[in-house]
C-alpha cells in the first residue's frame, strides 16, 4: 500500500501444486485481503507450450491442461490470458484463441521493465481481427522482491473488493505502465522516454538474455555473480 497498490491478482503455477495447496492458497489469498488491500487468486496453467493465466478462479483442475481442460478452466474464471507470449513462440491455435480474455504484452521478467515487448502487442492485434474483444494486459512475474516496478494495473473502483476489481479489468477501464510507458486495453501504447519503443525492447530483451547466459556460464564454475549486484540489476531491467 505504500506504494499505491491497492490489489495483486495472484496465478500460482498449477504444475507444481497439489488440490490440497491450491485449496490453502486460495483460502490465503482470502484471509490476507481485507478494505484497503486485496489479492485475487488464479492459477498458472501449462498448455502445450504456452502458460495461460486463470484470473479470480478458486477450483484447481489439474497441473496440466488440454483442449477439454482449457474450456472448464475458463468457465470458472473471470479473466483467461495468454501469458509472456514470447514463451510459446507466439502461437496461438484454434482452441486456445477460443477461451482467450487478453494477452499479456508486457512480462517484466522476459521484457523488461522500461516498455512491452512489440511482437507480444502485434500477436495481439492479429488474434483482434478474429476476436475483437481481446485486450492487453501485463505482468511482474513477481517472483523476488527486486522484481517489484512496472508494468501495474491502473483502473478506477467503486469499491477495493474482487467482483469490482475483476469487473474493472474484464471491461477495459484501465492502462498498465509505469511514469513513461502507459498501454492502453486495446494494445496501443504511448510515451517511450527518449530512446524509440524499439530499441529499448531491444536492450531490455537482450540485457535479460545476456544476464542468464552469464549466470550459465559462471554456474558451470560454480561460481555465481554477488547476490547485491543481481539484486541491482532486477531492480532496473
């Protein structure tokens, strides 16, 4: 709350929990919510290659789903989105495009911080010609505290509870960014800093890429870069 955020919707990865986990994880995600602040729970949910986010769903399915798997997920969830794209190589089939709400165009974990990833926004606006409905969304991945930034959900409430949370964002009354960066829910994107929208994918993506192939290399050493300057580097890429 101190930083303005007033909720966090939560996708656990469903391949590595059981029904009984799922089931504490949700009843966290309840009892730790209150007026002020609140999570909302949602699994994680491999498909083929890609992961697809299961937003406001409360019933574990599976670790894993298929073509069947996916529908039942989506008619017990609020919002269905295809996350970090990138993943998957940016394919889409029939029956995922079928239960998609959105597509996450900025994942800071694979984009970076500082703008979305463009092919993410032009894979969003090709499955737009087929289902216009379909908006943009984005991500922390938050998976260390350093990986706090942007992007973040900016909307309008009436009141700080999940249904008004969740309907907010399924009805497009929001951007996500950070002070520069602002990506509306149809995928278009304004402000940049001074650096073109491109070429500052292109460092963000390539400084993530050359940070893993650093840490491969020193692991094959057994060495590893001081906990302090990855710290340092998350906290800015």
């Amino acid at each position: 709350m101190q930083h303005g955020i007033t909720f966090c919707c939560l996708t656990e990865h469903a391949d590595q929990m059981t029904v009984a986990q799922a089931q504490m994880f949700v009843q966290e995600c309840r009892s730790l919510s209150g007026s002020q602040f609140v999570f909302i729970p949602g699994f994680e949910v491999p498909y083929n290659d890609a992961h697809v986010l299961f937003i406001g769903s409360e019933l574990f399915l599976g670790q894993h789903a298929d073509a069947q798997l996916l529908r039942e997920w989506k008619d017990r969830s609020v919002l269905t989105i295809l996350a970090h794209p990138v993943r998957n190589r940016f394919e889409v089939d029939d029956a995922l495009q079928s239960v998609l709400d959105g597509v996450e165009v900025w994942n800071q974990q694979y984009d970076g911080k500082r703008v979305p990833r463009p092919r993410a926004a032009e894979l969003l606006r090709t499955l737009q010609q087929r289902n216009g409905s379909l908006i943009a969304t984005g991500g922390l991945d938050l998976h260390r505290k350093e990986h706090f930034g942007a992007p973040v959900f900016k909307l309008e409430v009436g009141h700080i509870t999940a249904n008004d949370i969740l309907a907010a964002l399924k009805s497009h009354a929001y951007v996500f960014g950070n002070k520069k960066v602002a990506v509306a829910p149809v995928g278009l994107w304004r402000g940049s800093g001074t650096v073109p929208h491109n070429i500052s994918s292109f460092l963000s993506i390539a400084t993530i890429a050359l940070g893993k192939w650093v840490n491969r290399l020193l692991a094959r050493f057994g060495w590893s870069l001081p906990r302090s300057l990855k710290q340092f580097i998350r906290s800015r890429v």
